[in-house]
C-alpha cells in the first residue's frame, strides 16, 4: 500500500480505517490540508525571472504534489492509530496461539 517508499495515500488510510471500523465508513473523516499559497509561490518566481505562464504551471503542479503526495500530522496521528490496533491485535492472536500450543502439547 506504500508509494515510493514515504508513505500511503489519504484513500488508503481511509480504506484501511473502514476496513477494521466499518461503522466509521459514512463519517465525515477529512483530513486536514497543507497551506501552499500558490499565488505568492508565482510572485516569487516572476521576481527571479521566471516567465509568469511558467509559473503558474509549476505552481499548480507544485499544489497537486503537495495535495496528493504529503502526509499531514493528522494523516500520521490516523496511521499511528490504526497500526496501534493492528498490532495489537496481532499481539493478543499470537498470546492466544502460544497458549494454544503449550495446552495441547502438554
């Protein structure tokens, strides 16, 4: 579920979020966004000579990636959370198993 190795997506986290919690599917969970002010992203680059058209293009792409690509700090805190419950989850099967094991082995 990993892109390039930084992280998941936002649908992603949320697929994985009604995956273990299908009562939380029809709640609002929106995440939060990243500020990229694409207009003084502009100025900044006319200033230092690039061409404005240019620009503007390399502003909206630069919002895109930051829209799609980065993770926020409550992107991370859901992640954190759910990996939380998957192990321990995973923690209480395996005590399970263990006890399993020594009871039919002895």
């Amino acid at each position: 579920m990993a892109f390039s190795g930084s992280g998941w997506h936002r649908d992603q986290i949320e697929s994985a979020r009604w995956q273990w919690y299908p009562e939380t599917a029809y709640e609002d969970h929106t995440m939060s966004a990243i500020a990229f002010d694409t207009h003084a992203f502009i100025k900044r680059l006319t200033a230092a000579g690039m061409p404005e058209t240019q620009a503007e293009v390399l502003a909206e792409e630069q919002a895109r990636l930051i829209e799609t690509q980065l993770a926020t700090k409550a992107d991370l805190e859901l992640l954190k959370h759910e990996l939380t419950i998957r192990i321990g989850a995973m923690v209480i099967a395996l005590g399970g198993f263990l006890a399993a094991i020594k009871f039919v082995g002895h």
